[in-house]
C-alpha cells in the first residue's frame, strides 16, 4: 500500500442532500400536521370514553327500592327507616314487613327527610289519625319538598272535643329496581312509621 493511500481520507458515504427552504417548511408542516392529528384523536377518545361512562351511569340504578332509606327526625334525633313494603305492580304475592315503631316522647313534631331517589319525581305523605276526620293525603312533584315537618297533634278538634293524635305515617311512591332477570321494572315502595307516645 503506497504511502498516499494511507493518507488519502476514505470516502464516505454520499453525502445527504441538502433540504432547500420550501423542503424544510414542508417537513416542519408535517410533524406540526401529525402532532396535530395525534393530539385531535387523543380528545376524541378521551370524550367519547366519557360520553360512554355517563350514557352506562344514566342506565345504571344506583339503591335498589329495598335499600332505600328515609329518615324520621324527633327531637333532633335521627331513626334511619328501611321500606315497610317493596312490591312489583303485578305481584299478588308481595307481603309487607312490620311498620316501624317511632317513639316521639312529649315531640310536637316529627320531620321526614326522603333521599333524592324519592323527592327527584312524585311522592304522597298519608296521615292517620286517632280521629279518621283528621285524616291527610299530601301529595308532591319532584323537588318539591325536600323534607317534611308534620305536627303529631291535629290542629282540628275530634267530636269529642279531644285533639286528635298521629298514629301512622305511610310515604308512598314509585321507584324503579330490578326483576329476577336484571331488568328494570317499577316497584310500589310505601314506609310505614306508628307513631308511639
């Protein structure tokens, strides 16, 4: 090998040919483009995945009847109260439970407080007294009320002359649970609360 040779720098490879100014405003404008793209299909998914979720949650049935819960409160104190009766409209063989005993001391007052899951749509307080004139069927539409303070003495006068008392509360509505084969159907749900002295 000649001394030249060895010297001589070997040739490299060809080199890369230079971009003029329209090329590198082209190749800016793709990766711009492409960042782009990649960030619009991002959004895309994310709101339709969101989209998703509230369309399953709107379908979903958050407390079954059975497990709903209103609260009576009598001198400040709060009884959680569990349904008297939770029933299919065409079951015959629905049975009740027992209503439950609300000891109300010397109360002038008991409040129902339903969840959101009863007042959001149409709900009915019955009242009975120990006089049936005294009687009262409230009736509400959605969000209406919210809570219901009720006096455990009538204001009316029994026949008598004696002032009627309140023996049972029944809240009543419609709510919607789910059958034995998981779908969705209307249950008549009522609380029942006797009023004990």
């Amino acid at each position: 090998m000649s001394e030249q040779e060895k010297t001589s720098p070997k040739p490299s490879a060809a080199p890369a040919p230079k971009l003029s100014k329209k090329q590198q405003r082209q190749r800016a404008q793709r990766k711009q483009l492409m960042t782009m793209g990649a960030i619009v299909a991002l959004v895309v998914v994310v709101i339709g995945g969101v989209l998703l979720y509230n369309r399953w949650q709107d379908g979903k049935i958050e407390t079954l009847p059975q497990d709903q819960r209103i609260i009576a409160v009598v001198d400040g104190e709060e009884h959680e109260i569990a349904p008297y009766s939770v029933c299919q409209l065409d079951d015959p063989d629905c049975k009740p439970s027992q209503p439950y005993k609300l000891h109300v001391g010397n109360a002038k007052k008991v409040t129902i407080k339903p969840p959101e899951d009863i007042y959001n749509h149409d709900w009915s307080l019955l009242q009975i007294f120990d006089e049936p004139g005294a009687n009262q069927d409230n009736y509400y539409k959605a969000y209406e009320r919210e809570e219901v303070t009720l006096d455990i003495e009538s204001s009316m006068k029994a026949d008598d002359g004696g002032t009627p008392k309140l023996k049972v509360l029944e809240l009543h509505t419609m709510l919607v649970g789910l059958d034995d084969n998981e779908e969705q159907t209307p249950y008549a749900t009522i609380w029942s609360i006797e009023i004990a002295q």
